[in-house]
C-alpha cells in the first residue's frame, strides 16, 4: 500500500518489519517525535526482541508487567477474537514457529522463544488471558503464545496518528506496511492506493480518505519455505495451517486501522461473497482480489474512490 498524494512534510524509515510512512500538516519536529513512538511500540511489541513485553509475556505462564501500550493491544486484540468469533485469533504463534516462522523476516536479527515447544494445531484462542490493569501486568496462562502480528501495526498507525494531531499537527497519516491511519482534518482526502498482489508495479484501487483506518492484507506478502512447502503468514486459527482461500488480498476502510486490520484477516479467510457480507455486515467497506485477480466491491466502496 502507498501514500499516492504526501502532504509537504514526509519521513520514510523501516520499522516492524515494515516500511513506515510518516506525513504530516504541521510543525517538522513532531516527525522525529512519531518516529520515536513507532520504534517505542516496536521495542514494546516485537516477537523477535528478547526484552520486549511480547516476549517475555510468551517465555512463562505467570503475570509479567507491562506498559499501558501492551495492555491495550492485548485488551484489543482479544476484542477482535470476541468480534470475529474467532476468525481472527492472536495465539496462533505456536502454529506460525511451528510451520517455520521463527526468525525475523527482516534483514534486522530477531528470534521467537516459546514457553512451551512449538506445535501446528488449533490455536488455544485468548480467553483465558488476564489482564490486571491496576498492576499493569498479563498473564496468557499455561501452553498460549501472543502474536502482535498485523494488529500490532494497525494500532501502532492508530496511536502516532492521533498523537501527532494531539500534539498540534491539523492532519497526519501514519503507514506501516499495510495498516493506514489518517486523523485530523485534511483540505481534501489523502489518496491510499492499492497494490495488485499480482503486480507490485500496478494498483487495483485508489482509495480518497479524509479519516480513519485502512488495511491490506495479503497471502503473497510475506512467504516462505517450509520443508519445500510453500508457507505465508496468515493461519487458520482453527487448523494452524495457512489460510486456503480463493482470496488473494483483502482491502478494508474502517474508522480505526486496528479494525481494519481484523476484518481483513477475517474476511481473507472466506470466499468472496461470503467475506464482502461480512464486511458490509460489520458496517465497513472493502475490496477483494481472488486467485483469478478478479476484483469484489462492498456496494458503497465508490465513495471512496479517488
């Protein structure tokens, strides 16, 4: 996903194993500022960081203390379990080290260590986790990993957006990899295209958002091999295995880029028609690309259209 149209003040880095793009419509130093928090939440969040929230939560089943942020990504992303009625589950990190997905992606070092050894099946689903949030501390329980995955990002692009216009800039969008949060009040709308699955070079919509959260999630977008069996990202919390879909990338607007995110994982995991009433259901628009690189629309995605 790409900011089509930047506003004047723009920060390209790498974070969350991703590729982040700051822009705002305010004052310049509040990029370096954003650029801070994002690699705040990344200590804060990472699997691959030993010393971060999320994995030292992952290495015992007893309470660990952890910062107000990690509280609410838990809080959330059990709320998304509950929401999608377990279409979209954060404890399949097991089956993801076990199917492979151990190390870091990235050119940066990184490792997931495990309380338990790593096993493929239906994920334990969260909840039993606990949150404490007088003592700022969770306890996920006996054989239960966390994954911050998508999530993670999405609330992350929520947070530094909404604090940028908070600390004085009129409008910000905050990108990291696919998860697009816009807040404030822009003169137009912000134009997010989206990318074919088939095609990096091409895109299949450009989307004109004044506010809120955007979302593209794919099954092409972040692969590899497994024992010669190709593998990606995105597991059926149900058999612990990658989805098996006719749906390539899903595409979500919503008012919160965290949700986005969930619906996308959510309805990816469906068939095309079935997934857009979801979508529709959960009053938000989106746009499908199946295995054929034909292209579904909830009915009201054109007011979007740039």
């Amino acid at each position: 996903m790409a900011v089509v149209e930047p506003a004047p003040l723009t920060s390209y880095f790498r974070a969350m194993g991703s590729d982040v793009v700051l822009v705002i419509d305010g004052p310049a130093h509040l990029l370096d500022a954003a650029e801070s928090r994002v690699e705040e939440l990344e200590r804060s969040w990472s699997r691959f960081l030993p010393d971060s929230d999320i994995s030292l939560m992952n290495l015992t089943a007893d309470w660990v203390t952890v910062s107000p942020d990690t509280i609410m990504l838990v809080d959330h992303a059990v709320s998304a379990w509950r929401l999608t009625h377990g279409a979209f589950d954060p404890t399949v990190l097991s089956s993801l080290v076990a199917n492979g997905y151990v190390d870091s992606h990235t050119n940066v070092a990184g490792h997931t260590e495990l309380s338990q050894p790593a096993r493929s099946g239906p994920a334990p689903g969260p909840a039993g986790i606990e949150i404490d949030r007088t003592a700022s501390r969770i306890r996920l329980g006996d054989g239960v990993g966390f994954d911050p995955g998508g999530i993670g990002k999405g609330l992350a692009a929520d947070l530094v957006a909404t604090e940028l216009v908070a600390r004085g800039a009129a409008a910000a969008i905050v990108a990291i990899g696919g998860d697009v949060r816009v807040a404030g009040n822009a003169s137009s709308g912000w134009v997010v295209a989206v990318e074919d699955p088939f095609d990096s070079e091409s895109t299949v919509f450009e989307l004109s958002v004044q506010a809120g959260g955007v979302c593209t999630s794919s099954v092409r977008s972040n692969t590899w091999i497994e024992d010669g069996v190709p593998m990606h990202h995105l597991i059926n919390p149900r058999s612990g295995t990658p989805i098996e879909s006719s749906i390539v990338s899903a595409t979500v607007v919503a008012g919160e880029a965290w949700m986005a995110e969930v619906l996308c994982k959510a309805a990816i995991a469906a068939d095309p028609i079935p997934a857009l009433d979801f979508l529709t259901s959960a009053g938000v628009e989106g746009l499908l690309v199946d295995v054929d690189g034909l292209v579904w629309r909830t009915p009201l995605l054109e007011r979007f259209a740039a």
